[in-house]
C-alpha cells in the first residue's frame, strides 16, 4: 500500500492580492495550506523576492560585501532599482525612504516623493514604498507619494495605529495597497486590520507586516508570531488574518554586527564575503516557512540562493 500522510484540515485560507497593475501585476497570497504542504491545499502564487533599494546613497552604512553587487549605481537609485530587476531579476522593488528619517538627512517630503517617482518610472514591476515610521513624516510623504504616484497602484508601508486614518485615506483615494504593520503581536496586527476595514480599506487590498527580526536579534519572536498569524488564519478561521505577509528583513539583517565583521575583527565566523549572504538567505528561508508571502532583501546571491529554494519547494 502507497504511503498516505495524514492531511491537516483547514477552515480558512489566505487572500490573493494584486500588488501593481495591468502588465505589472503580481499576484501574492492565495494559498489554502500551510507554507510548501503541497498535498494539503493549493498554491497558485510562490512566494515573491523584493529587492530594495535605498532612496539616498547608503555607502556610509553598508559593508563592502553589501555595495559591491552595485558600485556605481548606489548614488542613482533609479538606475538602482533598473539593476535589481534586469539583471537580479527581482520581482518586486521595495523603496526604502531612508532620507526622509528626521533623525537622519530629514529630506523635505517633496524631494522624497519626487525620488520615488523617478524609481518607480524606472522599473516594469510593482513598487513598495517603506517609510521610516515617523508618524508625521510617513504623512506628509505617503500622501504626496500616492497622488504623484496614482497610476502605478503602489503599495505603502508601514500604516501604523499613529497614522492609518491619513495615510490609509490617502490609499484610498489613489487606489494604492496597504500593508499594515504592528509590532510583533497577533492581537495588534488583527486590531490593524479591522481599524483600516473600517476605514474603508478592502481586504484584496491589505497586507501584514508583522515587524521582522533579524537572524539572532528577534527572528525566532517574530517567526513565533508569524506562525500564529497563519495558524489564526487558516486553522481558526479568524477572517481577520487572512492578508498576505510582507517580511521587511534585508535591513535587519545587514545591520547585525556580525554581517559585517571582517575576518581580523571575527577570525572563528568564517569567511566575512558569505557570512551576511548566508545570514540574509537563512533568515528568508525562516520567514518562508513562518508563512512570508513577500520577502524584502537586499545581495542577489542570497535572492538566488532563496529563489532556488521556493523553486525546489513549489515544485516537490
């Protein structure tokens, strides 16, 4: 007799999103099982690997090992992101608008909203836009982003409890995604989502943004709650739960110290060229099993190390 596993049953299942439009489009979530239980349920989208690419040149904050897959190109990000997706083949690109920090070049709205403009001209693929979660700045920049930006259905991130009624109007009247984050907690991320569906957001619309740790520094409390999510979601039913996952992880990663000690500083470590290349992989191959729908990174041998993975994972 073959062998018959024993299939779990699930009461709910995890709702399709289209982030872009038109040619652009990408489909995310959608699945009825468990992340890569392919005799369980269906999965009619893979997982998607977004590149990110910074705003302003961040040569003063990445390790040599990070910048060397784009020298040249860091201080032009549109070129930035053409690179990302001609020749990495990302599917997504995420602008992270670390210039607008008012702890950091405090760049006026206007100038990061016109920067994000010329990146998404850039590129034929859906575009993530990633504040840097001040409440009065992530405001003033959505809002300019989403009406100069109204023909491209971006998704913005992160919509917090401080901000959701400005920046989630803003979505609305443009017609941009939502991704709704909370910080680590199942309760705060339903909570989210019912405030923006009461705003008027709809569900095909949302997506979660759980807050990522990275390797060493909080993923296993991050993957702890976004193996909640998805057991809540699909196991309990909570239709509340039910949006795609985004997990905004290359920044976390590349910040660890240990991505970026040389081997003088770290001689037991091993080799400082793959260490954060396989700390970056690593953790999305975490995340994916957490229930990641969307994975944000950052050095394109740990993107074709990761793409390989759902490849071989889809596929089984």
């Amino acid at each position: 007799m073959a062998f018959q596993p024993i299939k779990q049953k699930y009461t709910g299942a995890i709702k399709e999103v289209v982030l872009g439009k038109d040619d652009r489009a990408v489909k995310i979530g959608g699945r009825t099982a468990f992340p890569f239980l392919n005799f369980e349920g269906e999965f009619p989208n893979p997982p998607r690997i977004a590149m990110e690419v910074w705003d302003k040149d961040p040569s003063a904050d990445w390790s040599d090992v990070a910048k060397a897959p784009f020298q040249g190109i860091l201080s032009d990000p549109p070129a930035w992101a053409k690179k990302c997706v001609e020749e990495y083949g990302a599917e997504l690109i995420v602008v992270q608008t670390k210039s607008a920090d008012p702890n950091g070049d405090n760049a006026p709205a206007e100038q990061v909203a016109a920067m994000v403009k010329k990146i998404a001209d850039a590129v034929n693929v859906p575009v993530i836009v990633w504040g840097v979660a001040n409440h009065d700045k992530d405001t003033a920049v959505m809002r300019l982003v989403a009406e100069q930006c109204a023909d491209r259905k971006l998704a913005i991130a992160p919509v917090e409890e401080g901000d959701y009624k400005q920046i989630g109007a803003a979505c609305l009247g443009y017609n941009h995604t939502v991704v709704a984050s909370s910080p680590i907690d199942v309760n705060l991320a339903k909570q989210m989502n019912i405030l923006l569906g009461n705003l008027g957001v709809k569900e095909n619309n949302l997506v979660i943004d759980p807050t990522t740790g990275g390797l060493g520094y909080g993923l296993e409390y991050s993957y702890s709650v976004m193996e909640r999510l998805m057991q809540a979601s699909m196991t309990q039913g909570d239709d509340k739960l039910q949006s795609p996952v985004i997990s905004n992880m290359a920044n976390e990663i590349w910040k660890c110290k240990e991505a970026n000690l040389s081997a003088e500083e770290a001689p037991t470590l091993g080799d400082p060229e793959h260490r954060g290349i396989l700390m970056e992989a690593v953790a999305a191959v975490d995340y994916l099993m957490a229930g990641a729908d969307v994975l944000v990174m950052r050095h394109p041998q740990a993107v074709k190390l990761v793409r390989g993975f759902i490849g071989t994972m889809m596929s089984a």
